[in-house]
C-alpha cells in the first residue's frame, strides 16, 4: 500500500530479438537480478514486471519482454505476449547488438511509431561491434535517441536514463487530474460510496482513493458517505457541494436523492475521462440505442478477480442491456490483458474503468476499437444509459455534454 499504483507508472517497454543483452539492460538499470540472464536464446518466455522510481520522472515501470523473433509454437506463443506489451507501453526501448540492425528492429519501430509511441535505441555490446553508420543516420533523421551500451559491464547505463528522461511523454510528466478541474479550492465534492458484499474488506477501491487524494492535491474538500445517508447528508451543508460522485451501481438513488442544480456523476465516468477518452465513450454508448437482440457485445474487464453476488460486470451490465435492447444479447467476457485479435463481430465493446491500468493501454483498446469500426464505451456510460440518466450524468463535462446533444436527440 505504500507503492504507487501500477496505473501510475510510466510503463517502459524493453524490445528487441532473443539474446541481444535486453535482460541484462534491464538488471543493470534497476541494480538487481531482475530478468534471469543467459547465452541461450529465448531466456526470458514472459513479460517481466520492475516497478522502480527513476527520478525525476517518478515511478516507472520497466517491462522485459521475450524476444519478438522467437520461433516455434511456443515461441508464437511468447511473441504474442510481447505484443500485448505494445498496448501498455509509455515508452519503448528498443535493444539490438551494435552491429545487428535489421527488419525486426525496423518493425517495432514501425508499430510504435504507429501509436505515437516515443522510442530509444539501445545499440547494446558495443564492445563487439559499433553501430552501423547508415543506420545511426536513419535513426537521426527520424529523431530518435540513440545510445550505446555494455549491459555486462553497466556502461552506458546512465546515458540511458538521461535519455529515457528527455523522451517521456509530456501527459505522463503533466498527468491529467481526475476531478481537481471540476472542484475548485475550497469547495466540496460529496463522494457516495457504497458498501455491499463486493466493496473489499477494510479499504476502499482504487478509484474511490485516488479520487479523495485527487482533491486533496488540488486543495479541496471531501465528504464520503453510504448511499443511504447522501440526502441527510446534503441537508447538513451550508451550502451546495461543488460535485456529487457515485459509484455507477448506486445511480438512480443517488441521482434522485441530488438536487437538479447539483452536478452529478459517477466515479466510472471520471476515469473515463482520465484514463481513456470521454469523447469516444460517449459515442459509443449512444450505439446502445442501435442494439438489436442477438447482436454481439464484449463486456472487457483490466483485472481479475471472482466475481460474487451481483457482479457488475457479468451480471448487472448484461442485464440492464438486456432490458433496455428487449431482448436476449450474445455476451462475451475478457479479464486481464486479453482482447480479442478479431473485433468484426462485435457491436459493442462496454470496458470496465480500467482503474489499475496506465491510460496508454486504454487508449491502445480505443484504437483497435476504432480500426475495426466497433463502438466502445465504458461502465458507468452504459448504466447511465440504460438507467435514462445519461445527460445528467454528463453534466460536468461540457465537451462531452455537446457531442451527446448534437448527436441525439435530448434523453431524460
């Protein structure tokens, strides 16, 4: 719990070809045995995690993947995992032998400049072999950091930190609030925060936390409380709360027991907009209007857990989908970090709000969502939706609020 966050750390993804020193790289920066180390190509078979602060950053966290040459059934196996890592990557780092430039590097350099990715060349044991000139003039021209490397040794490894300094992404340097821009200092928001068989034994969710220290950096206040105790709550003020938060599954209580001229919304619906698009959800919680029974829906989960009870998720979703389309719906289900390759069935993608995610990886899914010509939304959307109280839920967020009125006609 002293940790921060896996959401919040700028996620640097290590590239490259079997047995080019990228473990040893990744060793040498955290100054520990992190990724086993070995002459013997293929080493390393998944995705390994090191969160560490790499100051001025802040907290990172470096992901050492398989080789993404690797052959065989297995090997497919592997390299599919280190795709996934391009869906999550902040920053790619791509490791080579100083001499040995090829297509492979070409190729990850081609995929994450495809997603606005930045990148580092690492040209690695270059007590071997120097890097190629042609190809340090490419990487010039296409102003990518270079830098060179003994991993073995730890040479170069402060180059490398300066380097991946100066290459991080600008929204990952200025982060975005969660809900500081919509109460100013000195104001209140009153977060309503259930406590049912789901809410977790002795703490509070992730969202939940990171929005009471989200108004707290940003000096405001905040009063939580239950549900049931929102109205005696409100009445207890002097004035009127800036915000009224919810969790999405307490909507209707909550948007009945707020008065009109209080904003609403929903702790799902804030990171929508802080860990993906709020713009591009809206949209596609709109094509909820377009669903017809036994069309196909994929309902996308960031982490696993047992669902219990009334599950968000697996039950409650489907079921208010189903009652407002009128009809049984084709609904499948994906956890963690898999997502299907193929999309072109799907009418609708509803995600969860992706709280333990960095927002690249949202944004990753946005993407293959839009390629394919599929609608995604997220949960708190989809319920407002269902539940007839989507504009209201929206009223906090004026962009957001036009692109629901210029596309629709007016809901209650």
């Amino acid at each position: 719990m002293r940790a921060a966050p896996k959401g919040f750390r700028l996620h640097i993804g290590l590239f490259g070809r079997r047995n080019v020193g990228k473990s040893s790289l990744l060793n040498a920066m955290t100054r520990q045995a992190v990724s086993i180390v070995s002459d013997v190509a293929g080493t390393t078979t998944d995705p390994v995690e090191k969160p560490m602060e790499l100051l001025p950053v802040g907290p990172v966290l470096f992901i050492d993947t398989a080789g993404i040459d690797d052959v065989g059934a297995l090997g497919q196996m592997r390299v599919e995992r280190t795709r996934q890592v391009f869906d999550r990557t902040d920053l790619g780092v791509i490791v080579t032998e100083a001499g040995h430039w090829s297509q492979f590097e070409d190729a990850i350099l081609d995929e994450l400049t495809r997603r606005k990715t930045p990148a580092v060349a690492v040209f690695n044991k270059v007590d071997l072999h120097p890097p190629r000139p042609e190809v340090v003039q490419r990487l010039k021209e296409a102003k990518v950091p270079m830098v060179e490397t003994v991993a073995s040794r730890g040479d170069g490894v402060l180059d490398l930190r300066e380097a991946i300094i100066r290459a991080a992404p600008e929204e990952f340097v200025n982060a975005p609030t969660i809900i500081g821009d919509l109460v100013p200092p000195g104001d209140m928001a009153v977060l309503v925060v259930p406590i049912d068989l789901e809410a977790p034994k002795g703490r509070l969710i992730v969202p939940q936390v990171q929005t009471i220290r989200d108004l707290l950096d940003n000096d405001a206040y905040c009063m939580v409380v239950k549900e049931r105790e929102l109205r005696d709550a409100l009445d207890r003020l002097n004035r009127p709360p800036a915000l009224v938060v919810t969790d999405s599954q307490a909507f209707l209580k909550v948007a009945g027991d707020t008065p009109q001229a209080v904003p609403m919304t929903s702790f799902s619906i804030l990171f929508a907009r802080f860990k993906g698009d709020l713009n591009e959800f809206v949209r596609g919680a709109m094509a909820i209007e377009s669903l017809k029974p036994g069309d196909r829906v994929l309902i996308a989960e960031a982490c696993s857990h047992h669902p219990i009870g009334e599950d968000i998720g697996t039950v409650k979703i489907p079921r208010w989908l189903t009652q407002y389309v009128g009809g049984k719906l084709h609904i499948d289900h994906t956890q963690g970090h898999d997502f299907p390759a193929d999309m072109a069935s799907y009418k609708l993608v509803v995600h969860c709000a992706a709280c333990v995610w960095n927002r690249r990886e949202m944004l990753s899914r946005i993407l293959r969502c839009r390629e394919a010509g599929v609608p995604i939304t997220n949960y708190g959307l989809t319920i407002a939706w269902s539940l007839g109280i989507f504009q209201r839920a929206l009223t906090p967020f004026p962009a957001a609020l036009d692109i629901y009125r210029q596309l629709a006609a007016p809901r209650p």
